[in-house]
C-alpha cells in the first residue's frame, strides 16, 4: 500500500490541520492512484486565514512597508521560483498529470512575472486635477483594496496564481488563496517558496478544501475586499451571489470554447502547429484551447490530412517522461464527460477522424487519445460545448464573413486565433472578433506585460499586464484648500 504524502495549510505564518482534522485524498492521474492527503478547511479555519490577512494588512510590517519593500519581497519570490521550478513542477505534474516539460518551464516562466510586478510596485500612481475651483488643490491617490480571496482551479495554476497576487501584493494587499480540490499540492509547495522568500505571517495564506464550506464562507467573508476566481461558470454564479455579502469587487475568467480561424492563404504547416498547440497542448485542458476549428474550404481537405497525421502520432504516457508528448487529463468527471459528448457528436451526424476512445494498453491512468471531429453544422451541441479535453471541433466556411459570423456565435469569448499572411484581412478580422485575446499566426503566447480576459461568458475583468496593478487599488479624492482666508459664512450666499 501507498503511503501518501501528507500536507497542511499555511495559515498566518503557520502550517496546520484543519480546526476538525478531516482531510480528503489527491489522485495522480497517470496511474489512478491517491498520493497525497490535504486538509479540508473548516468555516473556522477559513475565517482565521481571512482574519490573519486583514490583521497584516492593517498592523505590522507589511501595512508599513514602502512599495520598493514590496518590490524587494516580491523580487525574493521571483528568484526562488526559479532556482525550484524543477521540484514544484514535479509536484504540479504528479497531482495533474500535465507534461513535466511544460510545469517546470511554466514554474520558472511565471518568475518573470513576479520579477514584472516587483519593478512596477513602486510605479503606482494618482494624479493631481485641473480643478474649476480658485484656491483649492484636488488630487487622487491610488490605495489598496485590502484581503484578497484568490480561487484558482487545478490547470495552469502556477500561473494563474502569479496573475493573481503577483499585483495584488504589489498594490499592498494581502491574499487568502482558496486551492482547487482537484490538485492542492503545487499551491500548498508554493506556500513554502512564499514562507522562505521572508513574507510576514498573513501576508499569503492557502486554504484546501470544497466549494462548501471553504470556498462559500472565503467569497462571503465581510473582511474579504475583493474576488479573483478563475473556473467555472456554475461556480461563478456562486461566487457572485456570495458577493452580495460583502459587496467584494469580482473579476472572473471562466474559460471558453476558442475558435481558430484557417484562411486559404495561410501557411499551412504554421497553422497545423498552432492548432496542434492549441488544442492538444496540455491535453487540451486549457482556458484558451482552440477548440474551435474552422477551415476555408480551398484547404480544408490538405489541412485535416496533415493534423489527422500528426495527431496520431502524439506518443501518449507518462508525463514525468521527456519522450511523452500527452498526458491524462485530471479527473474522472472529465474523462467521463468527454466521452459522453464525443458518442452524442457522433449521434448528430459528427464525422470522427481520429481518437474517440482511450488509447489501448493505457489502462490504469485517464488517458484520451488525441480526437478530431468534423462536425454537421454550428448548431452541434459539441461546437459550443467547453470540452476541457483532447476534442477538437472542425467546421469548414467559405468567405471572411461567414467565418466571423460562425466564430462570434458562441456563448464564450475568451480567445480566438487567425491563421492568414493578408495583413489587411488579419485586422479587419481581429477587430470584429467578440474574444478577449486575438492571436494572429501564432497561438497560446503570454506575457507579464499583455493583458489578458474574456467577453460573455467567459467572463470579466483583465489580468496580467500594469493595469491588473491599479485594480487592484481604489482611488481616494483628496481636496486641500489652499487660500489663508477663512471659509465663508455657508448661510451667506455671495
């Protein structure tokens, strides 16, 4: 018998059970076996982080800390996640099943991140007002908000963490992260690079456990200022209605169902990789995933020739293995979801090219093997449903204006990517493309610097670039009056 490896919460400074000692199991996906026990946080416990943060945030060094100190904290983090990527994107692979290659080149990424906001601390700035008043000064200052609740789900979640409190500690404000259920573990050994870079107690803390208790009594917490939740639009819904509790600030990014647009003048081998990134990248579990395919009917038979070629050829395994190029996906619920509605594609007239099924020999581990269906019409349940998964979608068109239109007619808006070498159509295409990411002849690029989020349903708020920074503060008006004379009788009107 496995003996698992156990963790604890870190709360105000400390690691600890929770209040109750109840825990639940991690699951590794490769080989379906539990390999770690994580507390599940009691309404107490989520209530002593909220408090530990709002106390360092009010009292202490971190209140009184210059934004060139934070920078210098944030700094130390930065240096740590890269000198650990290789152990914290172990632990994320163990816990998720994404590739080895891809954690620890997104852990030691994601320094750059921390690096960004550790510069820009101290670059946060309010404005003085051309006021229409004689002898008075008007200017605004930028402050932060205050305890910040930051749930992130099992994919990406070392990045997404750095999109999160990389400005939120920057601004001044301290962060309660609520971990995914599905995969705690790389949240809870980021805590440790957190605890090492010297962050005062309260500062950052993580809580492990369910949507109820844990992450209701977090959103609903009167102490909590504001909420960055990346996931699920039905947990979202939560969470906005949690927020009427204490009227937090919420910014939501809630994946989508990303079209990839192939023109008939594009460079083809360009636009396979790209779609063979976007989709079978991470094994398709992605918030951006061009999932999506639609293809100009000139190319379209050459196009699926070739990507129906390679996609058989994915060597599928053990993501810790530098020669597997795709792992399993995260847990039972995906894996039976997806099945379900690749059969009910297939029930609607949908063509399976390749994949369909779990690959033979991979019995143990939730492995599914690289799929591509060609699918009847747009009003295919699967052309609009967020599979989280290997699936990809392919619909063929026959001019810019129709592809737009079949592109926009979708209940998400996340991102989008054009595959075309007319700069005049890449423009014009981009502009009238309802998603809040556009990439042209390229796909699933980030950087600290570049803003990123969703229109519709997936979504509102940015995250990363210097803006993310300002959101994360609230304006305060100051007015001086500036005259030595004494204010006039109110109740004599001149």
């Amino acid at each position: 018998m496995t003996t698992l490896q156990r963790y604890q919460m870190f709360i105000d400074g400390q690691w600890v059970d929770a209040a109750d000692g109840r825990t639940f199991t991690s699951m590794n996906p490769t080989t379906g076996d539990d390999w770690s026990e994580i507390p599940e946080a009691t309404a107490a416990d989520v209530n002593r982080a909220v408090e530990a943060a709002h106390r360092a945030f009010t009292s202490g060094e971190w209140a009184s800390a210059l934004p060139t100190t934070r920078g210098k904290y944030l700094r130390r983090l930065a240096e740590l996640l890269a000198q650990k990527s290789e152990e914290l994107g172990r632990t994320e692979t163990i816990d998720t099943g994404k590739m080895l290659k891809e954690t620890r080149w997104q852990a030691k990424y994601i320094a750059e991140f921390f690096q960004f906001y550790a510069g820009a601390a101290d670059k946060v700035m309010g404005n003085t007002l051309p006021i229409d008043k004689p002898d008075m000064l008007a200017m605004t200052l930028r402050e932060p908000l205050g305890v910040v609740a930051a749930v992130v789900p099992w994919n990406s979640q070392l990045f997404l963490v750095a999109v999160k409190i990389g400005p939120a500690l920057a601004a001044g404000n301290t962060v309660v992260l609520k971990a995914s259920e599905h995969a705690s573990a790389p949240m809870l050994d980021f805590a440790k690079l957190m605890e090492e870079a010297g962050f005062p107690p309260g500062v950052f803390n993580v809580v492990t456990g369910h949507g109820d208790p844990c992450g209701r009594v977090l959103t609903s917490h009167p102490l909590v200022q504001r909420i960055s939740f990346t996931g699920g639009p039905e947990s979202a819904r939560h969470i906005i209605r949690n927020s009427a509790e204490n009227f937090a600030e919420v910014s939501l990014e809630l994946g989508g169902k990303s079209p990839f647009l192939v023109f008939d003048d594009a460079d083809l081998e360009s636009a396979v990789n790209g779609s063979i990134s976007g989709i079978f990248g991470a094994t398709g579990q992605s918030c951006v995933a061009g999932s999506r395919l639609y293809l100009q009917e000139k190319v379209a038979d050459q196009f699926l020739e070739t990507m129906v070629s390679r996609a058989r050829q994915i060597r599928i395994g053990d993501p810790l293995l530098e020669e597997t190029q795709m792992g399993p996906l995260a847990t039972h619920g995906q894996l039976a979801r997806i099945e379900k509605e690749v059969a009910f594609a297939q029930e609607q007239g949908g063509k399976l090219l390749t994949g369909g099924q779990r690959p033979p020999g991979q019995n143990r581990g939730l492995f599914y093997e690289p799929t591509i269906i060609e699918c009847r019409s747009q009003q295919d349940r699967i052309v609009d449903t967020e599979m989280f998964g290997p699936v990809l979608s392919v619909l063929r068109f026959k001019d810019e204006d129709e592809v737009v239109r079949l592109a926009n007619d979708t209940k998400h808006g996340l991102a989008a990517g054009v595959f075309t070498r007319n700069g005049a159509r890449a423009l014009r295409v981009t502009k009238q493309l309802r998603a809040g990411i556009v990439w042209v002849n390229t796909y699933r690029v980030v950087s600290p610097i570049a803003e990123f989020g969703g229109f519709k349903e997936s979504g509102y708020g940015r995250e990363s670039g210097f803006q993310a920074i300002y959101d994360y503060t609230r304006p305060k008006t100051v007015w001086i009056n500036t005259s030595d004379q004494p204010l006039a009788n109110p109740f004599v009107m001149r």
